[in-house]
DNA sequence: ATGAAAGCGCTAACAC
DNA sequence: GTGTTAGCGCTTTCAT
C-alpha cells in the first residue's frame, strides 16, 4: 500500500538528514564529517552522536555537491599515450597508482591518447574540473607528441599539477615522478653479458625515447667499466617500439656484422629479436646471448630460453609517481623518486637452468 | 604593478559571463548550450550569440555543478578484477570501452579489485555518485566473488545499471553487455587441428570460468561434428588461470597419456605449457600441434613456434559493452551481443610457414 | 522568444 | 560549542 512513491529508489542520504537525526545543524555535521579544524570547538559527545547518526543513516557525502563547494574534485586523472603498444607494463603501473590514490581518497579517471580524436575528451575532463592533477603515462611518438604539448599547456593555464610516470618527456615542462633506474638496468645487463665473456655485444635500441636512451647509455657505461671499447656497428636504433621492425633489423644485423651476445631495451622487442636470430639460423644463448628489460610477468619466463631480463617495477613506480602527484597537488615538498631495478637471471645469457620452475 | 591578484589563476569562465556576454540571461545560455527542447523557443540569432560568446570566452561548463543539478554525473565505472592477471586483452578492452564512452560525452572512472582493499573505493565511487553505470571486467575468482556480491547489491540498491564485459559472471544478476563467441572459438580451434589429422587432441582448460568453460565446449563440438569420441583423459582443468599450474600439469600429461595435439584456452597458458611440452622433449608442431585463444597482440606471433590462436576482439567488445551499458543508463532497449571470432593461422597448428613475417 | 528564481548538497566565514 | 547563511555553477519550472 504506502501508495505515493511509484518507483522506490533509495533516496540518497543528505546532511541535512543526518543533522536532524543528530538534532544538530549541518554545520556541525560537516565539521565533524570532515574532521575540519573547527573539529576541536566540537564537543565529544555531539561528534559521537553525529558520527552515530551518519553511520546509521548510512551517509555517503556527494561528490558533486562537494566539488562544487571546494572547487576540488578529489580526482586525478591518469593519461595512456600510445596505450596500443602497452601491456601489463601499463597495467601493472595503473595498479600501483590507484592503491596510493585510493588510500588518499581520491578516484582515478582514465583517458587514452592514441592518435586522433581523443585529445577532446582529455581537455573536457581537465576543463570541466573533473581531476585535480594528471598523471602521463605511455610514451608519445611523433603523432602525439603534439597533442602532448596541448595538454601541458592545458594543465598549467588551468593550474592543475601535471607529472609523468616513468619516461622522461623531452621538451616538455612535465616532471617525471617516479623514475626507474633505467640506465643502471643496462649497465648491470650488459655488464652480466660481459661476465658471461663476450665482448661483441649488439644493442637493439630505439632512438629519441627517454627510458631507451638511458638504457642505452648503461650499455655504454658498462663497457668503459671492463674496458671494452663499443663498436657503433652493433647498434640497432629503432625509430619506434615496433616488434616488426625489431625482427627485421635484427635479422639484418646477425647476417652482416658479427657478434656473440645481444642487449634488447624491452622484453617485446626481445621476443621479436628472438624470433629473428633463430630464423638467422643461431641457438640461444650458445651462439648468441641475450638479455631484455623489463620481465613482463606472463611472457617472458616462458619464452625459449628463458629470458634473462631487467626486472621493472610497473607496481612501484605507479605507486610512486602517484604520491609525488598528491604531494604536487597539495603543495607539499616532493623528493625525486629513482626506483632501483636488478637483474632476473633465467637462461638466455647463458647461466645454467634453474633447478625448479618457480621463478 | 596591477597589484592585487597575487596569482592569478586563469578564471574559469562561467554561464553568467557568457550571458552577460551574449546580452542574454543563463537560461537561455543553457538553453542553446545543452540543445534543450527549449532550444525550439530560441531565436536562431540569440544562439548564434551565445554560441559565439561561449566559444570566444573558452566556456567549459562545470562538471560538478551540472552533475549536483541534473542528478547525473556523465561518468562510468570500469571495475577490473584481478588486475594482476591482465595484460593487453584488458587494455584492448579499456580503449574500446573509452573509445565509446568518449563519443556518447562520458568519462571513465576505474578502479581495481585484487582481494582485499580495493572495494571501499568501489563503494565510495558508486555511493557519492560519481558514476552512472558501473562496466565489470577481469573475473573473478573465489576471493573475489563476495566483493562482486557486495557490488551487486549496492549498485542495484542505487538503481545504477551494472553490466559485465565480456564474461558471464556466474550466481550474479549481472547480464553480460558484450560476449565473444568463445565456443565457435574453441570449436574451430579444434576443428582445425581435426583436419590436420588429429584425433587425440589434449585440452588445457580452467575449470568455473564461464569463457573457459565456453571453450572447452566448443572443444567437445568439434569432436562430435567430426564423429570423434572425447577422452577425458585429454583434459586438464585447472582450478585457476595459472601459468605455473599449466605448466605442471601439462609436463604430467605428455608423460602419461598420449596425444598429438593440444588446445589450450588461451595465449598465456599455451606459452607455459609450450614450454612445457619442449621439456618434455616434444617438438612442435611435429610431435605436437597447438591452438591457443586470444592473439596476444605483442607476444603470440614471437612464440617458438608462432602460436596459431584463436583471435579475440578485445576492443571491440570493449566497445561493444560500453554501448550496451549507455543504452541500459538511457533505459534505451538493448540487444544482446555475440561478437564472432576467428583463427589466425600461424605454425604451431602445423600449417605451413607464411610468406612473410607480416603478419 | 526570453528571463526570474528556486533549488541540487555541501562548505566555510561569521555570528552568537 | 553551535547555528545562520551565503554561495559554488548549473538546470528547469513557471512567468511573462
């Protein structure tokens, strides 16, 4: 009966209800809610019976009211560049960042820049006061790197902090938050390869990314560390991260110049440059060595051999780069992060089979 | 100079300002900006105004504001389950599930759950009325399930349509907003290594999860269209979609039972126990052909040999459910959606080598 | 064809 | 210690 109400939708608690079941204004309430400063001009057993009544009621405070009223929007946005190429590297990133988000109680909207067309939904998120920081991930190429600039300026017209997770975006205003050692992952890479000793080691690279330069340039350190002087000739610079062209150039290197081991910057580009040496007609590792970066959790143990490989940790740097956003957002001091990577030995370089397969 | 204004922070520009602008009130601004039905009752030189004034002031509207009036907050929810386990088939689903949303003016809240934690943020998100529609992905597993319970229950207490992406979701009145047709997959996976010759044809599958399930069926099909009997003691059912497990239980089998050929339900799991089966001395695909599921953009083509797999539409059914689920928010009739599948050919079915690396 | 005005639910400056 | 009240920017009913 209760006739009235044709549809029933569980009305949405307000503070207005809760303030009359606690026989307070809702003033109070929202002090106490919100554990404002003025908390303290608050008596403990008002605060009790607020809380009670909140928690009876079953509150939730609504977003829109309090943006509106803060200007706030308790929300970050997490930006893909190129989300095509990504993996569990991006999801494993994406992880990391909404744990420390959540634990700060803010939500995470997600936007994807691929080329055309969604750049408008980027800047109608930032511009409508949806986020209160974006967070960069992926890495732009040349078709996006345009769109890249737009959203910083975006960001900064509209003074909203804006950092990058893990690369380096050169030319660009954007701070990186959380960096991982990548140039310390190709010095110990390549360093394991020489221990291994060879001393004619290809690098596949790829040219004007950040995280491959730095990579790059560990490769480099760790010859001047034994001595080895680098031959120019074992270099491979992709112009992009492109499986098909990693097969294909590196087919190209093992026919013409020679060389005992090989140093990938990407576990993706490792499996292409696989592919291409055994169609080169070598074994591995015993005639060619090999060790990628970034030990992609599903795929890289189970390739043939074992894939040696710099781990990368997606998850903590994720976790990392969201932190140093908050603290931007906040205006908090923020440290540099630079996440140590180590080496996971399987057996593409050459050491022996593990004795289980538990790794 | 122009003391005051110690920072300036680039105004937001609002409707009142493009009113007094367009020398109209906000009405009628918001009449000609949301294309209301009022719209009719608007002198096409006003709008002309007002669309002029809106665009030369750069007017973004509020989201906030909008939301707190209309009720609705043009966003969705995108909940990954065990997040862990997912790698481009997730991305693929995001971009296709974003790239729709975009067009319809909507934006993407996500948030992950993996055991503990995570499901207060999920609550939090729905209960202060950030989302409209809540879009599950992933699957989930036995510690999982109650928090999809529990997600069941609060969004249809909110009245917020829930649709699951492209998995049934077994014991919840989720309805699936976009399925691939993950039997005829396995149907002609398993056809296809019939007409290679094959009669004992070993499967990998995962026991409880709706689309393994799905495709172990399409297994069974195939056998009885080509009047084979099924042996169960071809089938592997794992309690989870694990890697290591795959790879034991596989190493078991060729041990035990004789077989020449091997469906395996999905990408991830045929690289473990391809590895597998190679240390169990087995070449392949001569002494035994594999079909794997899902076309792992990045890792499947550079599998030794490259994987023949059944190519899954994560995109597009990513797509596909982000559009079932703005129909079930607009109350618009929905249609159910199978999205079809079909076998990419590469060698470890025992197909010859292609021409060319292409594809 | 257009405008006035009443909210939407919350915050916070200011009174008491 | 606690309450009043004036917004925040937008939508929408009802006048005109």
């Amino acid at each position: 009966m209760a006739a009235r109400r044709t549809k029933w939708q569980k009305r949405k608690v307000t503070m207005l209800e809760i303030a009359t079941a606690a026989g307070v204004s809702k003033t109070t309430v929202s002090f106490v809610l919100n554990n404002s400063p003025n908390i303290i001009a608050i008596s403990e057993s008002t605060r009790r019976r607020v809380l009670e009544a909140a928690k009876d009621l079953g509150y939730s405070p609504n977003a829109a009211a309090r943006s509106l009223s803060t200007g706030r929007s308790d929300a970050i946005l997490v930006v893909v560049f190129d989300s095509r190429s990504w993996d569990q590297s991006l999801v494993g990133r994406l992880r990391g960042v909404e744990a420390h988000l959540v634990s700060q109680g803010y939500s995470t909207h997600m936007c994807t820049v691929d080329g055309e067309g969604g750049t408008s939904t980027f800047f109608e998120i930032l511009r409508s006061g949806r986020a209160d920081g974006v967070l960069l991930t992926g890495s732009a190429t040349q078709d996006t790197y345009p769109v890249l600039h737009a959203i910083c300026g975006q960001a900064e017209d509209l003074g909203i902090p804006i950092a990058a997770l893990a690369d380096a975006w050169l030319g660009t205003p954007v701070r990186v938050a959380a960096d991982i050692d990548d140039e310390s992952g190709g010095e110990q890479a390549t360093s394991h390869l020489i221990e291994h000793g060879h001393s004619r080691i290809a690098l596949l690279g790829v040219a004007g990314q950040g995280w491959a330069e730095s990579r790059k340039r560990g490769y480099e350190a760790a010859h001047e560390k034994a001595g080895i002087p680098v031959d120019p000739h074992l270099f491979v610079q992709l112009d992009d991260h492109n499986q098909t062209w990693a097969y294909e150039a590196t087919l190209k290197l093992a026919r013409s110049v020679d060389f005992s081991a090989m140093f990938i910057v990407s576990d993706a580009l490792a499996v292409a440059a696989l592919s291409a040496l055994k169609a080169a007609g070598r074994r591995m590792p015993e005639d060619c060595a090999i060790v990628g970066f970034d030990n992609n959790e599903t795929w890289s143990k189970f390739t043939d051999p074992p894939l040696t490989t710099v781990h990368n940790p997606f998850y903590e740097s994720g976790f990392a780069a969201a932190e140093t956003l908050v603290h931007m957002i906040r205006r908090e001091p923020i440290k540099p992060v630079l996440l140590p990577v180590s080496l996971v030995f399987r057996e593409s370089c050459g050491c022996q089979r593990k004795v289980s397969q538990e790794q």
